[in-house]
C-alpha cells in the first residue's frame, strides 16, 4: 500500500512531520493517560502534567531520527491528525538495510544533544516517570522476541479519543502489515489487555504474557503478540493445547 494511500475508513496514512511531534505527543498521552501503561510507568503524570508531555515529546523527537524507524500519521478529510503509529524494524534485512540507509544526516548531530536532554530530563527534573519499570519492561518484553527473523516491531499505536472507534488504528496497522506481508517478515508488539481483541482480530497471537505485577500497584499483565506473514505461517507460534499459543522452538527460516 502507498505511504498516501486511502484506506477504507477514509483516512491518508502518510509519514510524521517534524512540525508535527508536539500535537502527535499530546495526542498519544490524551489517547493514554488513563490507561494501565502510564499509570505503572508515568504515576505522578497529573501532578506535572508539563513534565508529562515533555516526557513523550523527547521519546517521540528522538525515535524521529532513529535508524529504522517510520513514524506515521493518519489524516482524515479535514486535514486533521487523527492517529499515530512508530514502526522499528529489527534484525538485519534488505527493508532494514533501506529504512536505515535513509536515515537523514541530522542524526549525527541530533542524537547526541538527545542523549544529553534524555539524561537531563532523567536525572534532573524527574518527578513524572519510573525509568525503573520502563528498564524493567523493555527487558522482560525483549526476552520473549529473541530467536525471531528478521521483524517489524509496533511500539505505538494511538488514536485521538473522539476518533476511536472508526477503524482509524486499524488502517494504520494494515499499512504496517502490508510491508510485512511483502517483505515476508513478522510482526511483534505489546499490547494492552483492552486493545488486544483488535489486534487479534487482525492476525496476532499472544503468545507470552509480561507480568510487572507491583507489591503497591497491583497487577499488569501485558500480552506479548506476534503476527506471521504468509511464507512463515505456523511456524513461529503453535496452540498450546489450552487454547492459546506459544512460540515454535527456534528453527532455521
């Protein structure tokens, strides 16, 4: 599918503009801020809620210009920002080699300046955010894709609150889905308990589940999912036998 394709809720999945971030940021933390993610990882987001937005913008500036990311957007009619998806492809392959070769030569000198912001904005101000949990997260969740090909992995996917709901978030996962399927290449992302339905209704399977459950917080059970292109069906996840899935033992592709 075109990156200016229509798709059939009638929306333009096109590229993110630099321009954009700041209303992208709101927008992801207004389609987020009451869910079970930000309550674990951003528990005092309403006490500094400018921190808050500070916070993600610098999370979305620098995955703008990370090697291996596409960052798009959903445009409805209006012309108006209705939703967000941030794509990273991993492990080496002929898409990855072109998502990084593309890579503008603002990286060299951005990047540096937010790994210093990032520092700053951790050790300095924080009054928002468990790093912790983030660290403990991301290693609990890149555990269960160790073993995969070469894959695309869906951080974010949002949609503004009063557009949910029209099939938006859908249309900017078949983009994502379309390049996967012509590149033969897997789909892996976290989701949470509530979006989960959707995105089984779109082809992934749960396979594994992160527990960041909290001795203060309670419980947080995050489905680890996994989509397979048609050359790989049936041969990274398998039925457990009690009505789920679990991963293939790791195999030559």
């Amino acid at each position: 599918m075109s990156i200016n394709s229509k798709v059939n809720c009638d929306v333009n999945i096109r590229f993110l503009r630099r321009e954009e971030l700041s209303d992208v940021a709101r927008l992801f933390n207004d389609a987020f801020g009451e869910g079970e993610f930000h309550a674990r990882f951003m528990p005092n987001r309403h006490a500094y809620p400018h921190e808050y937005l500070n916070f993600t913008l610098h999370r979305f500036r620098t995955r703008f210009v990370q090697p291996g990311v596409r960052m798009v957007v959903a445009e409805n009619a209006e012309g108006q920002v209705v939703g967000h998806a941030t794509w990273i492809v991993e492990g080496e392959s002929s898409l990855a080699a072109r998502w990084r070769q593309a890579t503008s030569w603002w990286w060299t000198l951005e990047w540096p300046l937010l790994k210093l912001e990032d520092w700053y904005l951790k050790y300095v101000i924080n009054h928002c955010v468990d790093y912790a949990a983030i660290v403990k997260f991301r290693k609990l969740a890149n555990e269960n894709f160790e073993g995969l090909p070469p894959h695309l992995h869906l951080m974010i996917l949002a949609v503004a609150p009063s557009q949910q709901g029209k099939g938006i978030g859908k249309a900017m996962l078949r983009w994502g889905l379309d390049i996967a399927e012509e590149e033969q290449m897997p789909v892996v992302l976290e989701s949470s308990q509530l979006a989960r339905p959707i995105y089984e209704s779109m082809g992934f399977k749960t396979y594994k589940t992160v527990d960041m459950n909290h001795e203060i917080d309670g419980e947080l059970k995050v489905p680890v999912m996994l989509w397979e292109p048609t050359s790989l069906a049936g041969k990274l996840v398998e039925e457990d036998g009690q009505g789920g899935w679990r991963r293939q033992p790791q195999t030559e592709i």
